[in-house]
C-alpha cells in the first residue's frame, strides 16, 4: 500500500513537472516572435510557475529541478519586464524573478554543479539583472553585475563557441557599453560596442543567417552612438548608413516583423537627430532630419499597433513622438506641442505600471521640457514656467538616486538653462542668475578637462553663454555708471564660451556644427566688444 501510494506520488510529480516544462519553454518558445502575444505569454509563465512552485520543496538537492525552476523565474521575468522583448512593463516585478532565478543559478554552481547549461543560466541571470539594473538608472550596481555576466559568458564562450553563447557575449558587451555611456564614459562604450561588432561580423562568417546579417546592422549604429557622443560626427554618419544597408538587405523578408522593424526605426531615429536636430550635435540639414524622423514614427506606429500591451513598443512610440516634436518646436511649435501631449500621454500611462522607472519618469520630464520650449514659442509663458519647474523637480529627485547618471544630468541642465533664459526673457534677473548659476555648477562636473564626451564640453559652453546673455541683459537696463561692468562681465563669459569652441577641433573632428557655435560665440564677444566701445566713447 505505502508503496503503491509512493509510486502514484511520483507519477503526479513527474506529470506536473512535465507539464510546466511542456508550457514554458514548448508553447513560450513558439509564442515569443508572434507579435500581439505579450499578454499570452505572461498567462503561460504564470501558470507553468504556479506549477514548478508547487514542487519548490521537492526541489532542494535534485540539481535538474532547481535548474528548471530557476529557468522557470527567467522565462517569468522575461515576459514582465525584458527591456531588449516584448514585455508588459513590470520592471520592478521582473527584478525580482530574475533575482530569484540568480539565487537559485547561484547555489548550483557553489554546489558543483558547474556544467555547460548551469553555466549558462548562471551567465543569463547576471546579464538579465544587470539589463533591467541599467533601465532603471542604478548604473554603478549595474555595471557590477554585467561585469559578472560578461566573466562568466566569456568563460561559456570559451568552451563551446555555439551560436547561443556567442549571442549571450555580444549581449554582456553591448549593457556593460550602455552602463559606460550613461556613467559618461563613451570611449569605453565605444570598447565594448566595437568587441560586440567584431562577434557580429564572425557571426556572419560562421553562422550566416538574417539574424546574424541583422545583428552586424545593430552593432554599426551602437559603435556610432558612442562616436556621436565623442563629437565623431562623420564616423557617426557612415555608421548608421552601414546600420541602414545592412537591415534594408533582410527586412524586405521580414517586412512585419517587429524584430527586424526596431532596429530600421532606431537607425532611422539617429539619423534624424544627426542631421539636423537642434538640441543634438548635428549637420544643420533640418528637411532631412525631419524626413528621417517622420519615417522612424511611422515604424513606431505600425509596431505599438501590433501588441497593445508592449510596453517597450509604447515607449519607443513615445520617444519618436518626441523627436519629431524637437525638429518641428521652432517652425510649427502648435503641432510640436500635439506630439508633445501624445508621447506625454503614453508615458504617464506607462508610469502607472511603473512609478519609480528612472527611464519612464526621465521621458517625462523631457516631455515637460519639451512642451515648455513650444509653449514659450507659441507665446504661452506662463505654460511654460510650469512644465519647466515641473521637469526641474523630477530630475532633482532622479539625481537624488543616482547622481553619476549621466543622461539624468544632461537633461536637468538642459532644463535648468532653459529656465533661466525664460525667467531672463520675463524682466525677473534676480531669479535667473541663480538657475544660470545652478547650471554652470552642473556642467562644471566632471571637468572638461577630464571627460572624452564632448557634451560637457557644449554644456559648459551653453553654460558660459548663458550668463554672457544675462549680464548683457542686466546691462541693457541698468544706469549708465554700472553698465560698464556689466558688460565686462559678459563678455568674460562669451569670451569663455568661445575659447572652448575654438577649442573643440583638439578633442573632435571639426564640423559644420562646431564652426556655427564658434561663429555664434565670436559675434557674442563682438557684441561686447562694441557696447564697451560704444560706452567708452560717450564717456570721452
């Protein structure tokens, strides 16, 4: 009888182990490429979870069923929050599915059980962490645990040289360069970028495949990411060409395929801001900024209406809403402010999931900031005050986190000098000069002197140029006897910022877009030049 009871026990244990294997890796394998399957997905995770918790206590020991159910918790947060998938945006639920699969992947190997496919998960759990670590702002501990990833997957590698560990280093190269860039680190971004496509381009070699054909495309436009922001505006721009070649070259047998789509609209994206995006390094070329920029929202478009609950394809929605609106502020600021509110819209929606997301609530801010530069453009000041105070007090709190985040830091000073030119441009100087101040202060750090990226190099400069326009200001109404000091002190601050352009060809190859700060600059100092003038004439 205790026999035959034992005997059905272990039948019932091997069913319901079967079938939470047959649910999560058969049906979710098949179901993860069909676009509008996101929310299926997370039913089968679910429940292929709920059974491989029910045997969690039978688990301790039995090395293939810990590894099972460690598998189980990745396959969980895949589907919740994968930022490279499809996902329903749960980032912080995904967290914590992956650091259960990590616990798990790691006492394995503390055990012994060190063998080609525990060695994986163990690679695949750090990578996965440190991915979504990265997303969320939390750059020094992600670059620690990519680290780990990207020793454990070169050791994997090694040792097997298959395809699917091939593909796991080339992800570990690619987060640890994106945790070097938004730490500001682009030379050693462009490292790892450049370690990434040398795989991509063996890949082709040894592996020929659309995918392997798709991935050299995606490793070109990572490479000129980096070179964008060390000022390699040519490089930048031959770059993203390859990137567009090589994708166009498959896409037309993927034509719906989000998989293939994404990486068409981000080369697309780039392309935009490099040719003529006011606020980006770019080549002044505005009509094909905008031609680029419009095509990349079309693809937008056409893959958030694929699968409704996306939230990556949200976001990359609401991202090229963005782009296009910073092309379009200047000229047509009413219809930049419609793309504004819609790509606003889609993040607040998106935050509901996700209040704390670093990414989410940066966009946001972004967003603020961006209807505010309409709104001041459309004649709308006091819209405009508001949304920038708003963006002012969400990235103070991001900074607060993190404060080696760099793209937080880039944005708050953005909006800290558009602020002050605005409150400038009001009559109110007493509370410019502080906004101008507080600027300054933030694009003094790190020092120029000691940073490859280029951007703190125009921050600072922005920086110098906008307290030369607030004393030039100050001047304009101030009594006759102080006007001369005023002056002096704008043009010691224009004759700053010019110095650092005049500079710039000794970090970076000289453009068009340097040559036109450079000019902007000097004609600042001769401004000074010829008030001071003026002043000391009247005087004699």
């Amino acid at each position: 009888q205790a026999r035959a009871e034992r005997e059905r026990a272990e039948r019932r244990f091997a069913q319901v182990r079967k079938l939470s294997n047959t649910f999560l890796f058969d049906f979710d394998d098949k179901l993860q490429d069909i676009p509008g399957t996101t929310e299926t997905r997370a039913l089968v995770a679910k429940t292929a979870l709920e059974y491989l918790n029910s045997l969690e206590q039978e688990a301790a020991g039995d090395a293939q069923l810990e590894w099972e159910l460690a598998s189980a918790y990745q396959k969980v947060g895949d589907v919740q929050g994968a930022p490279w998938s499809p996902n329903l945006g749960q980032t912080q639920e995904a967290k914590l599915s992956y650091q259960k699969s990590l616990k798990l992947a790691q006492q394995l190997n503390q055990n012994g059980n060190s063998d080609l496919k525990m060695l994986r998960l163990l690679a695949q759990d750090y990578f996965k962490l440190g991915a979504l670590q990265t997303q969320a702002g939390e750059v020094t501990v992600a670059h620690e645990t990519l680290r780990q990833a990207l020793s454990v997957a070169e050791r994997l590698e090694q040792q097997t040289h298959d395809l699917e560990d091939i593909r796991l280093l080339q992800s570990c190269h690619i987060r640890l360069g994106d945790t070097l860039m938004d730490a500001g680190d682009p030379t050693g971004a462009l490292e790892s970028y450049r370690r990434t496509l040398r795989l991509s381009e063996r890949r082709v070699r040894e592996f020929p495949s659309d995918r392997s054909q798709l991935s050299l495309g995606m490793d070109y436009e990572r490479v000129a990411e980096a070179q964008i922001a060390l000022g390699d505006l040519p490089g930048a721009l031959a770059g993203l060409q390859q990137s567009l070649t090589q994708v166009d070259a498959v896409l037309p047998r993927h034509a719906t395929d989000p998989i293939y789509l994404r990486p068409r609209m981000i080369a697309l994206g780039w392309l935009g801001d490099l040719s003529g995006n006011p606020n980006f390094l770019n080549f002044g070329d505005t009509a094909a900024a905008l031609r680029y920029n419009r095509e990349a929202l079309v693809l937008a478009e056409q893959m958030a209406a694929l699968d409704a609950k996306n939230a990556r394809a949200q976001r990359d929605l609401a991202s090229q809403h963005f782009s296009l609106a910073e092309m379009l502020t200047l000229a047509q600021p009413a219809q930049a402010i419609a793309h504004l509110q819609q790509a606003r819209a889609i993040v607040r929606e998106l935050l509901v999931s996700e209040p704390q997301s670093t990414e989410l609530l940066r966009q946001d801010a972004r967003c603020l900031k961006g209807l505010a530069k309409a709104h001041a453009q459309h004649g709308e000041q006091v819209s405009a005050l508001q949304e920038l105070q708003q963006a002012r007090q969400i990235l103070q709190a991001l900074q607060a986190r993190d404060a080696n985040d760099q793209p937080t830091r880039d944005e708050l000073h953005d909006t800290l000098l558009t602020l002050a030119e605005l409150t400038l441009r009001t009559g109110a100087h007493n509370a410019a000069l502080p906004l101008y101040r507080e600027a300054l202060t933030l694009a003094q750090t790190p020092p120029v002197e000691q940073s490859a990226a280029v951007m703190v190099r125009w921050h600072l400069a922005d920086s110098y140029a906008g307290l030369s326009r607030y004393y030039a200001a100050r001047a304009a109404g101030a009594p006759l006897p102080e006007r001369p000091s005023h002056w002096r002190d704008a043009r010691q601050y224009a004759q700053q910022s010019l110095s650092l352009w005049e500079g710039w060809g000794q970090h970076a190859p000289s453009t068009s877009f340097d040559r036109r700060q450079r000019e902007q600059a000097a004609r600042a100092v001769a401004v000074c030049d010829a008030a001071l003038a003026k002043l000391a004439a009247a005087k004699h």
